[in-house]
C-alpha cells in the first residue's frame, strides 16, 4: 500500500496551523519536564476551560450531568478528566490514555558525597535508557523535597539561562582505549551516572582553615579541630547553598523526590523547521495532543475521557500507574455523581468503553534500516501511527486489537480526512516494548495504541514531525467525538 506524506495534503491555511500548535506544544515542552510539572499544566489548562475539580464537586455534595467537566489528580502524578456526555456512562465511554513520565536519572535518598574535590549527587536511571547517551550533556535538576514539617520545597534549577547546569564526565579520548573495548550497554555503568554539582570548598575563616590557622594551634587541638571542618569541603560548600537557597538540610533528601533531565528548550528541527527536537516526547507527545482534544471537544453522545499516568516506563506500577486502582475508583465516582453508580455499573461502562492507548511508535531511520520491516513501520511526516499490536518477540505482552475495532477506527478517520498509517515497533525477533493498553484492556473494552512517530526514543533529545504531532490532536478529537461498536 502507498503511504502519503502528510505535508503534501496541506493548504496554506493548515501549514500555519501546524507551526502555530508546533510552537504551543513546544511550550508545554519547556515547563513539564517531570510528571509533577505535567500535572500541574494540565489543571491549570483544564480549570481555564472550566472543568472542576472532582473532589471538590464531591465535597459539596454536587451532582453532574450532560455538559459537565470534571478533573481529579492522584499523588501529584496521574490525572484524569470527564467531560459527561448525552448517553449514559453504563453505556461506555471514549477515552484518550497517555503516560506522562519519561526515562531520566533519579536522585537517590542518601545521594550528596565528595570524591577528591568534586561534590557529587548520586542517581538511578529510571525507564530504558542507553546510558552512555547522559555523560557530557548539560542536565537540570527537578522536583520536590518534604520536609519534616510537611512543607514542600519545588526544585527547578537548570532551565534558565542564568542557572548553573550539571553533568556527568566521561574520559577523554586520548585515554580511552581501553573503556572503546567495551560493549555500549558497559561503556558507562549506572553506578558511573553521578551528576557533579560543585567543585569548590566552602569559603572558610582563618581560623577554620588548618593552613591559615595560628602557628601555636597548627599542632595542637585546634588544628585537628581545623581539619576536620576542611575535609569534605566541597561537599559543605553545596550544602551551604542548598540552607541559603533553599532551607533544607542533608537529612531532607531522605523525602525527596528528585529528576534529572536534559537541561535547555524545546527547538525546531532542521533547515525547513519541519521537525521537534526536544526531551520527554514519549510520551508527552500524545499526553499533550490528548490534552488539547480532550479541551477542545465539545458536547458528545458518549462521555469523553482523558487519562494521563505515571509510572508506564517502568512497568505502569505503583500507587500513580496505570495498573493502580485511580482510574476505576474515580469513574466510580463520576457515575456516583451523575446518579449511574452501582459497581455492575461500573463494570459495564468500563467494558463498552472505546479507548485510543495513546502512546509513541518507532519511526523508520534509513541510518538503521535493518532493524526496521519497510512495509510496517511508521515514518515521519506519515501522519498519526496506529499499532494493532506492541509486545516483543511473538507478540508478548501486547493488547493486539481486534479487527473489527481497527474498521470503526477506519471509518471515523477517513469520514474525518485524518492522515494516518500503521506500523510495528520494529523488525520481528529484534526487540519490542509495551503500553498500557493491555491493562484498560482488562476491563473488556476495545483498546488500540496510537499516536505519534518518534526518531531516537528514549534518548536524551527526541525528534518528532511537526504533520504528526498536529494530525495527531486531529485524530484524537474525532475520536472523542465519534460513536463506538
């Protein structure tokens, strides 16, 4: 079958539409570097298009019916939307589901020491990363610390132009020959992925400093005492800011939750603008095109749904993943308050339900192309993916949805001159990966994953096609809008 490129079907209108929702998605980019700062982009986008917080709507003892737009956040990290539609919930629902995390180097609790006059922060890498991709790029530092008290500190250092950045080293070419011998899964090892956060003592008085201490003390007690405030002080010096700056101490980062990301902006791509590189694309490409369907559909004959989670490129565990209760319990809730609730309710909605597992697929790279099939796989520029199925190997682990659901599917994006293709995660036999589609799958419902062609996933910078990205939005919205099976 002929594949189009998406950017030959567009007038002038369209192709500056494209740059226009290029530039808001790059945006969104900037400031939602972590599933925290997601979270909160997404409540404040929703609240401004009057959707209501669903917690409170159950605090004031309120009910909901057709027209009606709820949110509720879970732990800070997951969050799902409602807009209520004409038929009732039992009868099922159109639902748009993404992930908002990415793969990033985690601060572990005990993670500030010196080693010969560098202060270090120690990691662990989250998600599937190659891990020789993170040594000598600027980084940032996002996040949360609790302290005992309860009080939150925020943490976003790195991003502006006037911040400092951090890094991870790696040894110069010149002595190299020996680490070049190794495969690349041990040219950097995750222990070596330490970020450096300073390298200078802590600025110290005469008399702390056993050099520039009196002649008589340099031997006695002083001088011990004056040594032991120099050893670690790189160390103190970070710790010195971090009071300052900050107010908290070392014991803080036993309550905290810490990312490490790439650090600097969102930027257009190539000489013709065409394409997005930027960090954390899978999968805020399709939580971000999700999003704007989800805000930009109006009145619809089935209630239409936004689930945004954590914890997917892990396995989609955890109390804000996808495999959590959060998502059951508040469609309970919902049906609750639109007078629906029973839990053979629940069940029924959950199972008519018509979900579109928004997720990234692997884009076709002609500099690898032997580990791509040529006839199944997605290619920038291609419009939106779809992949009936996910998995690895014979076909672990995947939803594979049915063929009847990929003719409905069909049928509504052809009805709606969306650009779209199909494709596999790669060569068979060659590797794989999953989603959460097979978990809402479930509950019974129809489930396909969908969403946005990606060059270099899971690396550091990741590159998407502008068409894409905005057909993608296209796509979800006459989703949302259309009937179901």
């Amino acid at each position: 079958m002929e594949k189009k490129n998406t950017w030959e079907t567009y007038d002038e209108k369209q192709l500056k539409e494209v740059d226009v929702f290029a530039d808001q998605y790059r945006s969104f980019l900037d400031v939602a570097k972590t599933e925290r700062e997601c979270v909160d982009y997404i409540v404040n986008a929703a609240e401004k298009e009057g959707y209501r917080d669903l917690q409170a709507v159950i605090k004031e003892g309120g009910s909901l019916k057709k027209g009606d737009k709820v949110y509720a956040v879970w732990m800070n990290k997951s969050v799902v939307m409602f807009r209520i539609g004409e038929r009732p919930m039992a009868e099922g629902m159109n639902i748009l589901g993404a992930h908002i995390d990415s793969p990033r180097l985690d601060i572990k609790q005990n993670p500030l020491y010196e080693e010969d006059g560098f202060a270090y922060l120690d990691t662990h890498y989250y998600g599937g990363v190659k891990k020789y991709q993170w040594v000598t790029i600027p980084l940032s530092l996002h996040g949360v610390i609790v302290k005992k008290d309860g009080t939150t500190v925020e943490i976003n250092i790195g991003e502006n132009e006037d911040d400092p950045v951090f890094f991870v080293s790696d040894l110069l070419i010149h002595l190299a020959q020996e680490q070049l011998e190794k495969k690349a899964a041990k040219v950097i090892e995750g222990e070596a992925l330490d970020i450096i956060v300073g390298n200078k003592p802590i600025t110290l008085g005469e008399s702390d400093c056993c050099e520039n201490a009196p002649a008589e003390s340099k031997d006695g007690e002083d001088g011990k005492k004056a040594k032991e405030r120099a050893k670690d002080a790189v160390k103190k010096g970070i710790l010195d800011i971090l009071k300052k700056n900050y107010d908290v101490e070392e014991e803080d980062f036993l309550s905290a939750e810490l990312e490490v990301v790439p650090a600097g902006k969102a930027r257009e791509a190539g000489l013709d603008r065409s394409m997005l590189l930027a960090y954390g694309q899978d999968d805020r490409v399709c939580a971000y095109t999700s999003l704007r369907a989800m805000l930009a559909v109006e009145d619809t004959d089935r209630t239409a749904c936004c689930l945004l989670v954590d914890k997917e490129e892990i396995g989609s565990v955890g109390a804000t993943g996808m495999q959590s209760r959060f998502f059951e319990n508040m469609v309970a809730e919902v049906m609750n308050l639109t007078g629906e609730y029973s839990e053979l309710n629940v069940r029924r909605c959950l199972a008519a339900s018509c979900m579109l597992s928004s997720d990234v697929s692997s884009a076709y790279d002609p500099s690898f192309a032997s580990s791509f099939d040529k006839k199944n796989v997605a290619y920038l520029g291609g419009g939106m993916v779809f992949n009936k199925f996910t998995g690895s190997r014979g076909k672990s682990g995947s939803n594979d949805a049915n063929a009847e659901y990929l003719a409905h599917i069909r049928k509504i994006f052809e009805e709606e001159k969306i650009n779209f293709q199909t494709a596999e995660l790669g060569r068979v036999d060659l590797g794989g990966g999953g989603t959460i589609a097979y978990i809402l799958a479930l509950y019974g419902m129809n489930v396909i994953d969908c969403g946005v062609a990606v060059l270099n996933m899971h690396a550091p910078w990741e590159a998407t096609s502008k068409a894409d990205v905005y057909e993608t939005e296209r796509g979800y919205e006459a989703f949302l809008k259309g009937a179901c099976l």
